[in-house]
C-alpha cells in the first residue's frame, strides 16, 4: 500500500427483468414505504428495479434499514436529495446527478457491488455530491466523481476497489476533532487534470504534522499544488 499524506451467480437479474420504478412520494419521504413508489414496491423488495429519484422537490430519507431481498441501482438527479440513515444492502450501483442533487450517509452501511458516479462528465455550476458524514462505504467496482466527494469523520471506512477523480471534481476532506477517515482505493487511483482537493482542518485537535488521506495500491497522476486547498493550517 502507498499513502498519500495531507463468475455470474445462479438466478441473477438480467437486464429485461429489471424494472425502472420513479419515486413518487405519495405518502411521505420514507424510502421504504411502498405508496412512494409509482409501482407501489419498495425498490428491490419484490424483484430488480432501478430507483430514480429527481427533482428538487424530491427530499427521500432511509430511516430503517432497506428492505431489499433483490438488487437495485439507484438514480439521483434534478437536485433531488437521499439521505442514508440506516443499512443500504444490495445496491447494484448508485448516481448522483448535476443540479444540486445530494446523497448523504450517516451512521449506516451501504454497500455497491457496482460503481458509484458522483456528478456528470460536462462542467455543472451545481455539481452533484455524496457527503460521508459516517459509517461505512464499500464500492465493489469504479468510484467516478466529477462532482464533489466529502468526508467529514474519524471513525467512518472508506473501502473502494478503483476510483477515478475527473477534471472539475473536488474531494474534500473536513476534519473533525479527532481527525477525518481516509478513503483506501484497493486497485487503481486515477486523479486526472483539473481534479481538486480541499482539506479543511478548522474543526480538529489533531497534532500531528502528518495525516493519512489517501491510501491505494497504484496511482496514475497527481493533484496540481494550485488545486489543492487547506484551511485552518498555520501555514495555510
């Protein structure tokens, strides 16, 4: 490891079973009641959907646990936000559009066998965001972000099989008191030209000249000194 400092399964869905079902929020803004969702179904309760939210009136909360027995992706755009509460299990893969769209995770696990997309590919004046606030991250496959990446606790794991930081995406760290979690990248780190990092230490007692943010096996490329941004240094 390096750190940077400062076979198909029997019975799995093929794409003509999955259906796409809309969020509707028909009753309220719980995920997991069926009168939400346009086919009245829980995404994934009942067999494989793909999950879309969007619009900026479409606020949806996860306060229990997902009840899912079959995958699901999940589509965030518009500006519409999520907000991860408790355990998200059997995500296939999850996106985060433009527009001001959010996701936000505290004090659960989700896990992607997939990738997860934070932000589209074209420069965006509101670039789409995943904000750790804690708990557990696991991305079986690509973490693409050309929007905003944000982790914001010590006691959070960050687990990604590759990731790729494209041009105008912006990872950024906020330190709390006793720190902030890395983010460790198992295979492939790949920060293209024009990816930015902030790092904010204006919140943390943490002593130490050194922190660990980034920790991967490979790398390809680098972060330019003019796209990196500390707050809160002496020296800053």
């Amino acid at each position: 490891k390096v750190l940077l400092g400062v076979g198909l399964l029997a019975g799995a869905a093929t794409g003509a079973d999955i259906e796409k079902t809309i969020w509707q929020g028909g009753t309220d803004s719980n995920w997991n009641i069926d009168s939400n969702w346009r086919n009245q179904q829980v995404p994934g309760s009942n067999r494989s959907n793909d999950a879309v939210i969007k619009g900026k009136d479409a606020v949806v909360s996860i306060p229990t646990p997902v009840r899912a027995a079959n995958e699901y992706s999940v589509e965030v755009t518009s500006g519409a936000s999520l907000l991860v509460e408790r355990d998200m299990p059997r995500v296939k893969r999850l996106s985060v559009g433009d527009g001001a769209s959010k996701v936000t995770q505290c004090e659960s696990e989700v896990t992607i066998a997939g990738n997860l997309l934070v932000g589209g590919k074209g420069p965006a004046a509101d670039p789409g965001e995943y904000h750790l606030q804690s708990g557990v991250l696991s991305v079986d496959g690509l973490l693409e972000a050309h929007g905003r990446f944000t982790v914001d606790d010590a006691h959070s794991k960050i687990s990604i099989k590759e990731a790729v930081l494209g041009p105008g995406s912006v990872l950024k760290f906020d330190f709390d008191l006793d720190g902030v979690t890395p983010i460790t990248v198992n295979d492939l780190l790949t920060i293209e030209d024009g990816a930015r990092m902030e790092v904010d230490l204006r919140g943390s007692n943490v002593g130490s000249n050194v922190v660990k943010l980034l920790e991967f096996s490979n790398l390809a490329g680098s972060f330019r000194p003019e796209n990196v941004v500390i707050k809160g240094h002496r020296n800053a």
